[in-house]
C-alpha cells in the first residue's frame, strides 16, 4: 500500500495579522489534538472555564486544502505587532473540505479547549471576545462544499444558543478590516439566520452525511461520549 500524502506542509496565510492580533503571553508548543465537537455539549471539551463570548467571526483558509496541523505550524511562523510568536492556530474551529480534512468535520483546537482569545480577526475587541470559524477552501473562487455548509451552521446555531450571541454578531471578517475574507461565495446570510433560529439548524443530519475522525486519530472528547454527535453511517462504527 502506499504510503499516505503527507499534508503537513505549511500553507500561506489567508491574513497578514492585524493590529490586535497580539498575544498576551508566551507558551511552549502545544501539540495538535484531534477531537470533535460535542453539538449537543458544547462546554464538555473544556479544560478552563467559558469566556463570555459576544460575537462569532467566519472566514476561510483562500487554500484549496487544510487542516488544524498545517494551519497551526503556519501561524507559529508568526510575529504580532510586539514581536511576540503566536501561540499556535489562530481560530477556534476549522471545518474540512475533504482536502485533507473529512468533508464537513468540526474540529475545535486548543484556543476553545483552553477558552483563549483568538489571533484571527485584527482587532482586539474581535479577538478578546470573538469565536473564530474558519472553512477551508478559497470562496472567492469556488464555493464551499454542502456539508461545510450545513456543519458552519450547525456550529453557528449552537455557540450563538449556548452563549447568546445576537445574529447581528456573527460577522465575515472583511466586516471588521480591509480582506476579502470569507470570500464572496460564502453564505453569510445562512450564517446569521441560523443563529436566529437556533433550535431548527441542528437538526435534519441524516446517518449518510456522517463525518468522522480519521483512522488513528485521537478522540478524547466527543465521539466515544456523545449523544448524538455525528450520526454514524452504516458498517462505520465510532472510534474507540
């Protein structure tokens, strides 16, 4: 068998960092966990306690592949406005395209596992207080996939319930500086909607559209616990 694509090579930034993209402090490298998110717990992955988050801001990688893993080693290459290196992973979430990264899967990272601000959207007030979810893909020039789609407002609808963020809230980031950023085919509007009507977005998965953790992975979380996290299509049991 052949040996599996390596997808680990840094891929360019979608932003250059902004004014606020400062981080407060230093830390030693923190290695990438691949875990789902728990829709139906948001807060069960946590390792500190929530912040209180007021706005949810959406962009895209403007690549055509990704992941956690080859996002965060870009975005440790980086320096904010005080010469300080980023963290890791500027973004809360990351959903897949397929390219690496399953098709539709919500993969937090260690800013919302660790309820950090987040280095993604160029101010400080953004970043203090905003959730950053970022698609893979460049929705400038094609679209995002069906099920990147229905699972940004999946996670839109349940982060805008469960920490009562106002539709008015959720924000592409060219809303907040000078980017094309999400792209002009990303479906912002769907975005706000679903965090209006919060209760409907979750629901209509059907076990067909199941995403899950590659072979391998690490699952510490979500789904070896969760109700009814990520239907399982048939002969595709969960990871153990």
């Amino acid at each position: 068998m052949a040996p599996a694509p390596d997808y680990r090579a840094a891929l360019p930034l979608s932003e250059e960092p902004g004014t606020g993209d400062q981080e407060p402090r230093s830390r030693e490298i923190h290695p990438v966990v691949h875990t789902q998110f728990n829709f139906d717990d948001p807060q069960r992955s946590l390792e500190a306690p929530p912040r209180e988050w007021r706005y949810l801001v959406l962009h895209h990688t403007a690549t055509e592949r990704g992941d956690v893993a080859t996002i965060d080693a870009e975005h440790r290459r980086q320096i904010d406005r005080d010469g300080k290196p980023w963290l890791g992973i500027g973004y809360h979430f990351v959903i897949g395209n397929g390219r690496p990264m399953p098709d539709g899967l919500v993969e937090p990272t260690f800013r919302w596992r660790e309820q950090l601000h987040g280095a993604h959207a160029g101010d400080a007030e953004h970043n203090d207080l905003g959730i950053g979810i970022c698609l893979v893909g460049n929705f400038e020039e094609t679209a995002p996939t069906p099920l990147q789609v229905k699972a940004c407002r999946q996670l839109v609808s349940v982060l805008a319930e469960e920490y009562e963020i106002a539709p008015e809230n959720v924000v592409g980031h060219s809303q907040l500086k000078a980017t094309a950023c999400p792209g002009r085919l990303f479906p912002l509007e769907q975005m706000i909607v679903a965090a209006r009507a919060p209760a409907t977005a979750r629901t209509n998965w059907s076990a067909d559209e199941a995403v899950l953790l590659p072979t391998g992975a690490q699952d510490t979380h979500s789904a070896r616990r969760a109700r009814t996290v990520w239907p399982v299509a048939p002969n595709q049991p969960l990871l153990r």
